[in-house]
C-alpha cells in the first residue's frame, strides 16, 4: 500500500506546484493497488503519458478529436509509440492472467480516459491477426463515435434493450483493424442497463470472438456505471490528469473500484522539462 500512496502523493505535489506556478515534474514511481489481504493479481504497471491540452468541455472540437485518434493520425509520434509500450505491458501481464476485457476509467470527468481508450484500442488492433473491439460505456456523455467520426447508425443502448443485434451496433473504423460500438441512443436508465444481465451475456459473447476489448467507462466518483463496468471486466486502468486530479479523489475511486483488477495508472498531463508529454 505505501507504493501506492507514495504515487499519489508526488501527483498531488505536482497539481500543487502548478497551482503555485511551479511546474518542475515530479517522478513517476511503480505501485501496487492491491491490499495485503487480496489474492496476488498479475504483476502492475505505473504509465506516464501527457497528452496536453486542456480539459475537454461538453464539445468535441477538431483538436480534441485529432487528440483523441493521435495514434491513428500520427502512428510514429513520440506518443503513439507510449501507447505501444503500454500495450505490450497489459499484453505481458495478460501472458499471466487471461486480459481480455479492460475497462479505462478516472476518478473524475476530463481526466483523459476516452484519450487513453481510443488510442490503446488502435494500436492494440494494430497488433498481426488480432481482433479488437473498443465499447463506448458512457451512455450520459459519449464521445467515441464524434471522437472518431464515425456514423454508427445502433449503439450499445440498442443492444441491450433488444432493439438491435451486436453485430448492426458494431462499425469498423476505417482504415483499421478496429472495430467499434458507441453510443446512439441515450437512455434514462442507463446504470440499471449496465447492470442488466444483458450486459453480462453481450461481453461474455463478444469476448469469445475478439482477443481484446476495451471499454470507455465514465468517471467513477459519483456514478454507479464505472463500478459495474470495472466489475464486469478482467481488469481496469485508472487515468489520472496531472496538475488536476487530486489525490483524494483518486484514493476515492480506487476505493469504490475492485483493486485486485486494477493493473496500473496513467497520469496523464504530467510536464518533463518543456515537454507536455512524458513516459516512464
């Protein structure tokens, strides 16, 4: 547990700094969610990727958008190639304990899990003969289909209410490998659809014909819908924003989430140098 603590506390110095005008990056250091009591999971990892910019507000502009792609965009960025490293560690952690769901989530909005998601899930479909597939779980506030330009005509709601099949909710990304199913219709229910055994039965079936999925929860503090997700999934990955979240909210969420399925944190945002972005 130290190494955990030890990880928020150098991330809530640094929101610290930033607020006082210092903005010297603060290290990175490896952590372990899981308490003394928990059966021991696969080995964690601790990623550090920034992505810059701001926070994203309800609109997706063309800058947020190309953000949210960048690894499709600009497949031999300094960037793209951390989301290759963190692929390759889930995929040595999966070599283990079987990782075929992973669901990305933060402890609050803006956070830059949806970043996170889209662009592990297109260079894991980048991978020989593997097949992906990236789910849009925020049925409040989607932003995969607008993120990728895609025109989905179903989404999950439509599935799990009966009104569509997965496979006409399901759209490939063009000039891809990746497939993708967002989200159409905004429900009214959509944490009791979350929970529904529909769910259940959707990823039981869908992870019998792809090697990953990725799934795009909302944030998790105040919101039933990223703890039903997480619960469903093999494991999940916290994203937190450097310089923003506070570390409070962070022991919060890991404390609403399972931490036996958490395999490791992004902080996302963090400064090296004069650098926006930076890897350890």
């Amino acid at each position: 547990m130290a190494k955990v603590y030890e990880a928020l506390r150098r991330a809530e110095e640094e929101r610290k700094r930033k607020v006082s005008g210092d903005v010297a990056p603060a290290p990175a250091v490896d952590w372990d969610p899981t308490p003394q009591t928990a059966p021991k999971p696969p080995r964690r990892i601790s990623s550090l990727l920034g992505l810059g910019g701001k926070r994203p507000d309800r609109g997706i502009t063309a800058a947020d958008a190309n953000k949210r792609r960048i690894a499709l965009l600009e497949p031999d960025s300094f960037i793209a190639e951390q989301f290759r490293t963190l692929r390759s560690r889930i995929d040595s952690m999966a070599a283990e304990a079987p990782i075929n769901t992973i669901a990305i989530t933060s402890a609050n909005a803006g956070e830059g899990k949806s970043n996170v998601a889209i662009n592990l899930a297109i260079v894991t479909a980048m991978s020989v003969d593997r097949r992906v597939l990236l789910i849009d779980c925020d049925m409040r506030r989607p932003t995969i289909y607008r993120s990728l330009g895609v025109e989905g005509q179903n989404g999950l709601a439509e599935v799990l209410m009966g009104r569509c099949s997965a496979d006409e909710a399901i759209v490939k990304l063009e000039g891809t490998s990746l497939d993708v199913m967002g989200v159409r219709l905004q429900p009214q229910n959509p944490s009791e659809l979350l929970a529904s055994s529909e769910m259940g039965r959707l990823l039981g079936d869908l992870s019998e014909r792809y090697d990953r999925i990725i799934l795009d929860t909302p944030a998790t503090l105040g919101l039933p819908d990223s703890k039903i997700v997480a619960g469903l999934s093999d494991a999940y990955l916290m994203v937190v924003r450097a310089g923003d979240t506070a570390r409070e909210d962070v022991e919060s969420a890991l404390e609403v989430l399972d931490r036996r399925r958490a395999v490791g944190v992004v902080l996302n945002g963090a400064e090296m140098g004069h650098e926006r972005y930076a890897y350890y």
